[in-house]
C-alpha cells in the first residue's frame, strides 16, 4: 500500500483544503515577484479596494478571518504606508479601513503580477473548472455554509 493511501487529505476534506490552500499561496506568492507583498496582501489590499473603506469588522467578515488576524495581517501594511485606519464618522468605536495612495498605488501595480498568477491556473486546471472551484469555494466560505454546518451538529 502506498503512504498516499492513507494520507490524511485523501480522508479530510479540510486537510485537503489546507494543503491545497499552501501549495496554491506559494505559487502565487511566487508570481507576485519583487513587489515586496504576498498573495494574501494582494488579497487583502484588493478586498479593501473593492469595499471602499470597510469597517474592520466587515473586511474580517469578506475574509473569514477573526478581528485579531486582521489586525496581525494589517499591522504590516499600516506600518509600509500602504493601508491606514480611520475612525468611523457614524460610529467613533468603529473604525473602517482604508488604502493610502501607495496603497491604491501598489495593489493595482500587482494586478500584473496577479493576472499571470490566474491565466496560469486557468491553463493547468482549465478555465471552467477554475470558475466552477471558486464558485464552490466562496459556497463554503459563506455564512450560510457556516450555519447550516452548525445546525446539524445542534440535531445530533
């Protein structure tokens, strides 16, 4: 027998996942180059650019993250300038997030690197296969994935 055969990812979905996840940040983070950030700071620094200046709370929300990894992944990037916080003007407890110049600057000087990232796992995982994956992977990262994963422990 094999050891893949009894390699935990073949049994786990979230191991699988897990892996897959590392091997998938590093090419990336490969194809970022020089820029000085890695695939997750690219994310990051897009999702905040997509979401205007969100409150801390809403951009751990879009990444599934809890609020003290946000706050570890974004100390780095308020550091490099790239990114700063700001207090809510309807709430002064919240604060949003939003990119500085450089910030803006930088995460649309990756898009570059990211475009050559994605058409490359478009060519070896094939284009529809690629969208159908991030489909099913935004599925399971939602909240109602999350509740309804939930709620069947609470019949058990």
């Amino acid at each position: 027998m094999d050891d893949t055969d009894n390699a935990i990812w073949l049994h786990c979905t979230s191991s699988a996942v897990r892996r897959a996840a590392r091997q998938l940040g590093q090419l990336y983070d490969d194809a970022m180059g020089e820029t000085g950030l890695r695939g997750t700071q690219f994310s990051l620094l897009s999702q905040i650019a997509h979401a205007g200046e969100p409150t801390q709370k809403a951009l751990a929300e879009a990444m599934v993250m809890d609020l003290s990894a946000l706050g570890h992944t974004l100390k780095p990037l308020i550091r490099d300038g790239l990114v700063e916080l700001v207090p809510d003007l309807k709430d002064r407890r919240a604060k949003r997030v939003r990119l500085t110049a450089a910030g803006a600057k930088r995460q649309s000087d990756m898009v570059a690197n990211w475009r050559v990232a994605q058409t490359r796992f478009d060519a070896v995982f094939g284009k529809e296969e690629s969208e159908e994956l991030r489909r099913t992977l935004a599925l399971i990262a939602s909240p109602d994935f999350a509740k309804a994963f939930s709620d069947l422990e609470d019949q058990a």
